[in-house]
C-alpha cells in the first residue's frame, strides 16, 4: 500500500472515531429530554385515567382499586463499532487498491415500572381520614372558589350541613347551606373583605381573619349574614378553625369535613351507567336531584376528543373535552389525591435515567 494510501485510512479512523464519540455524546442529553417527558405523559395520564375508573367503579358498587407508581427506571445503552480494512497489494505497480468500511450501531432500553397497591394502613390514611380544614382554607386563600371547595369537600359549618351524595335521598339540605356558600363566595370575590389563613399567637392551630378594616357597604350584607348563620360573634375579627360538627364558642369556626372516599362516593354519582346496565339492574339511578359535580358520559365508544375515558365492562366511559365544569372538579380532584397521599413512597415514581 502507498503512502498516501496509508495517510488516507489514518484519516478516515480517526474520522469514524470521531463520529462514534459525538454521536454517543450527543444521545444522552437528546434520550433524557425524551424519556422524562415520555414517562411524564404516561404516568400522568394512566393516574388520572385510574382515578376516573375508580369512580365509575364506585358508582357501580365496586371496590375502589389503586396501584401507585412506586418507581421507573430507565436504562438505555448505546453501543457503537466501526470495522474497517484494507487488503494487501503483492507486487509492485498494481494499480489496484480497495477498501472495506462498516459499523453497527445497537441502541437498548429496558424500562422497569414497579407498582405498589394501596391497601391496608396507608388506604385508611390516604382515603379513609378526613381532609383537614386548613389545607380547605388555604386553598381557598390561594384562589380557588369558596363556593366550590366547600360544596365539595365538608359536611358541615358550625352544624349548617349538606347531605352526601346517595344521602340527599334520606336527609334534606339545609336551606341556610347554599346561600352560606354563596356569601362566601362572594366575600371572597369582592377583594375588600375576605378570608386569610394564619397561625395562631400561641401556635395553636389556624385561625380564620376577617379583614373588617377592608369591609365596604356592598359586602356589609354578606359579613353580617354569614356571622349570623354561622353564630359567630359580630365584634370579633379571628375565629378559630377546628375540625368537628359543633363550635364550642362564637369564636369558633368549626368544619366537618369529607374524607376522600367520601369525595369519590357523592362525585360519582356524575356517572351516566349504560343503558343495558341500568335495565338490568346492576346499578341504580340517582335518587338526588343536586346537580352533580362532574358529568361521565358513557357509551359503546369514547369520542376521539374525550378529556379522558376507560373501559368498564362492556362500556366505556368518559368526561367530555368541552365540559369545562367537569374538567374543572376532575382536576380538583386529583390535587386532593396528591395532597392526601401519605405513607413510605413519599418520593415516588423514581425515575432513573443513565446519561452516559
């Protein structure tokens, strides 16, 4: 071989490693990218596609199953090889001269997803134990409607209680609980009198401040109403919060609230059965005639524009793409799933992904 042939394979071995070495520099950052956001996608849908099959499974009268993400892990490998030679030249002034390239890339991703039930002590934490007032109150400082927090969430304030779900067919509203919500609601939408979730001077619990120096004329009405119904003193400006059915004084806020079982129960009473079903009696209709807190539609086939839908049965079922109430109680409910988890998988779903 000639020397300049020789130089030419130099440079092209040094080309080819070159190549190999950016191209595995180049794949870690562009998998990672990819993969968080892959699993992202898929743990979140198959969360929420869970949750809306739990409450369809509710409404049916079946038991509720869940199985946490407890953790994924990710490992891809690249491996690169290039092969290359140059056959011999025997005898002088041959003008033949060859050479052979290949390489093989082999990229390999073997993800492994671990699902831990929820069941036992951890169930009866996470949906069995009641949500507590101040995680309600702060979420309503934060933003979120009054009106709809409460309707969803609590049984009763200071005793004013609505029924749950399948129980409006036994025990009836009280008449002072709708428009309670209202004024507060309005209360809190009118940004001059509203509700403020602080710690306490002792450090005993949370305590609910009514700004009075805020207060106008045209919310006037809606402060003395709701101190009238609730019985709170009318020249007090904290209340304290506690958990229970009746306050102990007029200077008490006290709130019965809902666990999230309890939630699941009264929202799906939203879920249309099949028509099949209902005709043979495997689920009831509806007793109440509240509106319900989110619609699930259900029928032979999910329309490609459904926010979400599962099989159960032979049905499926669905919540509507353009049902913004609906999205709204369903996305609700899920941040209360978040806040109520509990239990040693503090930190799952783990995600583990190689970058080199």
């Amino acid at each position: 071989m000639t020397h300049g042939a020789v130089g030419g394979l130099r440079w092209l071995v040094a080309g080819a490693l070159v190549a190999a070495l950016a191209a595995c520099s180049t794949v870690a950052p562009t998998q990672l990218k990819s993969d968080r956001l892959d699993f992202n996608r898929a743990v979140s849908d198959s969360w929420k596609e869970q949750a809306l099959l739990n409450l369809v499974r509710m409404r049916y009268g079946d038991m509720p199953v869940t199985l946490e993400v407890a953790s994924v892990i990710s490992s891809r490998s690249l491996e690169g090889q290039v092969d290359m030679s140059a056959p011999a030249i025997i005898g002088a002034g041959s003008a033949a001269e060859t050479l052979n390239l290949g390489g093989r890339t082999t990229v390999g991703n073997r993800p492994t997803v671990t699902f831990m039930p929820l069941s036992g002590e951890r169930f009866t934490r996470s949906m069995l134990t009641p949500v507590q007032p101040a995680a309600i109150f702060g979420l309503i400082q934060s933003g979120w409607s009054a009106e709809f927090l409460l309707r969803v969430t609590v049984h009763s304030i200071n005793d004013i209680s609505q029924p749950l779900g399948a129980a409006a067919s036994v025990r009836s509203e009280d008449p002072e609980f709708a428009p309670l919500l209202a004024a507060m609601q309005r209360v809190q939408a009118s940004g001059l009198f509203g509700l403020q979730v602080t710690r306490g001077d002792a450090g005993g619990g949370t305590v609910i401040v009514f700004r009075r120096r805020a207060e106008t004329a045209a919310i006037a009405p809606d402060s003395a109403f709701i101190r009238r119904t609730l019985g709170l003193a009318t020249d007090a400006g904290q209340f304290q919060l506690v958990y229970g059915v009746q306050p102990r004084n007029d200077h008490e806020i006290a709130v019965l609230t809902r666990s999230m079982f309890e939630i699941m129960v009264d929202m799906s009473n939203g879920v249309e059965p099949a028509a099949a079903d209902l005709a043979a009696g495997r689920v009831r209709k509806t007793a109440s005639d509240r509106a319900p807190l989110l619609v699930v539609h259900s029928g032979e086939e999910a329309p490609a524009d459904a926010l979400h839908a599962v099989r159960y049965r032979d049905s499926w079922f669905w919540i509507s793409g353009d049902d913004l109430a609906s999205r709204r109680s369903f996305t609700f409910l899920m941040l209360l799933l978040s806040l109520t988890e509990s239990g040693s998988g503090g930190q799952a779903p783990l995600i583990t992904l190689p970058t080199g």
